[in-house]
C-alpha cells in the first residue's frame, strides 16, 4: 500500500435515480453510484466541481477504489493539493458502466441518455449536495473513451462546462476503428455472424481475454454512434461494415464520423474557445493511432487561434494516470479564478 503524509480528503457515496437512463435497450440499471470527493478540511461549499469519465471497461467507483503500487485518484489529489500543487477541488466520479462493456457518454436509446444524466440529474445531485461548482466552476476530464466524452462534451456543452481535458481521447476514426473491423467479424463468424449469438457467448465465459474487450468496444460504439431504430433488431445493434467482405457501409460509417471529434471540431471550435481552459494530450506511441486524429483537433484550434493546451508524451496509451498530475491541477486553477 502506498504510504502518504498529506491529509486524505473523504469519500462520500451518492445515488442517482435517473430518469434519462430509463428504457435503455440494454437492461442496464438506472440507479447510479456517484462517488464524491472532498478535500481535506473542507465540506466542498464553493470549490470548483470536477468530474471525472473514466475509460472502457471501467466505472467511476473503480477510480477511487485501492490500487496496487500506485495512486488511485483521490490519493493523487491528496498529493497534489497537500503539495500545493493544485488549488482544492470536488471530483465526482459517476458510475456509467453498461452490459456492453462502458459508455461514450452520449444519449443513446440502446446505452441510455448519458449525455441527459450527467448534465441533468448528476451535475445537480452533486452541487445541490456540496453547494460546489456553478456556472463557470465545472470542468470535465477523462481518458480514452472517458477522453473522447470531455471532448464531446466541451464542444457540446460550453454552457455546462467552463474546463475540460482529454487524456488520448478517442479521434480520428479512420485511424481508430478501421483496423478493428476485421478481428471482429472473425470474431462474430464463429457465431454464425449473430451479435446476439457472440454477446450471449461472451456473458457466459468463465474467463474473458483480450480479444472479447475489442469486439465489446467495437459494439458499444455502434451503440453510440449508429444504434439501430428497429425494434427487431438485437439490442439495436448494427456495425458499419459488410459480413462477408469488410466493407464500410458509407451511410453506416457516415453516423459514426458524425461522432468523431476530429472532425466536430470543424464546426465546434468556436465552443472549445468559450472555455476557461482545454486540455488534450496523447502518446506518442498510442497503439490504437488516436495521436492523429489529436493532432488534426491541436492543428483546427491552432488555426483558428483558439487557447488551448496540447501535449504529446513517450508513450503508449496504457498505464497514463500519472498523466493527471498535468491536467488537474491546469483545470483546477482556471476553474478556481
């Protein structure tokens, strides 16, 4: 267990009765957990309010669970804001797994309304709760798909969020999801093609691998992105390319590039612009290519002389919390001025 001298903030557990996750195609639950954190010394009245959207696969109470050899998130901020890193702040972090593996954070009928509930039912449980964040007090980070839903969101929401930062955000599909494509129909043809056959396969293994977590993704995405309106089909689960020769259906494809932030950000930067702060980074060894489709956001703000902060880094996209020791303590000052 790792030691620590600075004084540790408290964990307080919140549940959310969420009216927009209601109906979801899935079966998902739609109590949520809300994890809060609250600085040393303080009851959270006034701080700047941060949440954090965590990855795939994961859920928000997983980042404040125990690590080993390391940090979980509420121990970093114990550290930043004991060395006087960072100005204090409360961080929520809310639990939107999903059957399908985790969530972009999107309004989806077949996930649930998740861009509703953390924008109208958690952000105010929250505040009410701690009398913390307000207009122009909210920020919004995360990484990978928690990365790709602060962009979203700050392109979506400059009225809600006035900061956020995106670790290795999903971008550049082309680059992204392209390559998956194949694995996961080899994946899907040992099922006789059938999403339903393969999903209900996956749920009961006794032991998941690797390759399971990418065809999950793959699928929670078309969930996102492109769900399927007929009631028919399973779980409204469609992908955006052929069965039998991988080819991308154009308008298939087409809903999905919608969602890309690489190329929302043509059309929203000026949002990106209203903010106090934005953060975006990724590896430089990122293993699933998102540092293109980062740097195609960096260069759209760039030219359009938008404030923001944009780092590459030596690595891959595994294993980069240590990451948030940047961004932290960027969103925490712009948010407390």
């Amino acid at each position: 267990m790792r030691k620590t001298h600075h004084a540790p903030g408290t964990i307080h557990r919140l549940t959310v009765e969420s009216k927009a996750l209601a109906g979801n195609r899935l079966g998902d639950p739609t109590t949520r957990i809300v994890d809060v954190y609250v600085p040393h010394g303080h009851d959270g009245a006034g701080l700047p309010l941060l949440v954090d959207l965590v990855g795939f696969t994961s859920g928000g109470p997983a980042h404040t669970a125990w690590r080993a050899f390391g940090e979980n998130v509420p121990e970093r901020l114990d550290r930043l804001i004991g060395e006087a890193l960072m100005p204090p702040v409360v961080v929520a972090f809310p639990d939107c797994f999903s059957r399908l593996g985790g969530n972009q954070y999107v309004n989806s009928p077949v996930l649930g309304n998740y861009e509703d509930f953390l924008t109208r039912e958690m952000l105010p449980a929250v505040e009410t709760r701690f009398a913390c964040g307000g207009e122009g007090r909210r920020g919004v980070f995360g990484k990978s798909s928690g990365g790709f839903g602060a962009l979203v969101h700050a392109m979506r929401h400059p009225d809600i969020w006035a900061a956020a930062a995106s670790h290795s955000g999903d971008a550049g599909f082309e680059n992204l999801y392209i390559p998956e494509f194949p694995a996961t129909l080899r994946a899907l043809a040992k099922h006789d093609n059938s999403i339903e056959a393969w999903l209900k396969a996956f749920e009961a293994k006794p032991k998941l691998d690797g390759k399971d977590t990418m065809v999950l993704m793959l699928l929670a995405q078309a969930a996102s992105f492109d769900p399927d309106p007929n009631p028919e089909t399973f779980l409204g689960l469609r992908l955006p390319v052929t069965f039998d020769t991988c080819e991308l259906i154009e308008e298939r494809w087409n809903n999905w590039l919608a969602w890309d932030p690489a190329r929302m950000v043509q059309t929203h930067a000026q949002a990106i612009g209203r903010l106090k702060a934005f953060f975006l980074d990724c590896g430089t060894e990122d293993q699933y290519n998102i540092l293109y489709g980062t740097r195609r956001i960096h260069k759209a703000l760039e030219e359009r002389g938008i404030a923001h902060r944009y780092e590459e880094f030596p690595d891959n996209h595994s294993g980069i919390d240590y990451r948030m020791d940047i961004s932290l303590p960027f969103l925490a000052r712009a948010l407390s001025q």
